[in-house]
C-alpha cells in the first residue's frame, strides 16, 4: 500500500514545481520580448501592445533609475527646488514607533495617541516555509 505524502512534503514539491514552472515561463517571455524586438517595434522604454497570431501581447519595458543620495544631497543645495529630481517618501520605524508607544509618563502616551491616529497598520502576507530535517 503506497503511503500518503504528508501536507508538509506537498508543500516542497510544490514550491519545486512552481520554481521550475517561474523559470520556464522566464525563458518563454525571453523569448517573445526578442522575436518581437527583432521587428523594432518596441519602444525603448514604457508599454507597447502588438497583436499577432490572435493574441493581444503588451510589453512593458521599465526604466529604472538610481541616485547616489550622498552626492545628490551636495549638488541639490544649489540646485532651485523647481528642477529638484528627488520625491520624499515617510516610512515607519517600527522600532520607534513600538519605543514611543511604550512611554510611561503622561507626555509620551499623548504623543503615541497623536501619532497613532496617523498610522494605519495592516497585517502583512503570510509565509511558511518548510525544509526537510537533517538525520
């Protein structure tokens, strides 16, 4: 009588599985994005959408920039706010934040209150992972 693969190996055959399936479908989009680059009628960057043999195929070509911030900070002083290239982006530090939410005194819960009301908090994406043991 063959016995039942446990719910945790169906887990690691899976991710193989979908590993290997990621880097097939990897090699078919390699190979669509160079038969269709081949005809030049991709644009160099953005999104283009062809149809051919009956499908409609979009192509999204990003650009991805990144700044050296340190020298970018030097240059920016002199540089007139109107042709500044940088956005600024307010991020969390959960550590200060679980810091300021722990202030014993009266002044420290009044901060945590004001600035708690400005933070949303979601619960994030789950994730198992499971290794084989080692004998």
């Amino acid at each position: 009588m063959k016995k039942e693969k446990s719910i945790y190996e169906k887990l690691l055959i899976a991710k193989i599985e979908e590993q290997e399936a990621k880097e097939n479908r990897i090699k078919i989009e390699e190979e669509i994005f160079r038969l269709l680059n081949e005809t030049g009628n991709l644009k160099t960057e953005g999104q283009t959408t062809i149809t051919r043999d009956g499908f409609k195929i979009t192509v999204k070509r990003p650009q991805n920039y990144s700044i050296d911030e340190d020298a970018y900070r030097d240059i920016a002083r002199d540089i007139p706010e109107q042709y500044h290239i940088h956005k600024w982006k307010l991020e969390i530090d959960p550590k200060k934040f679980k810091f300021v939410s722990q202030l014993p005194d009266e002044m420290g819960k009044n901060y945590y209150k004001r600035i708690s009301d400005c933070v949303e908090m979601k619960i994030g994406k789950i994730s198992v992972n499971v290794e084989r043991e080692e004998k």
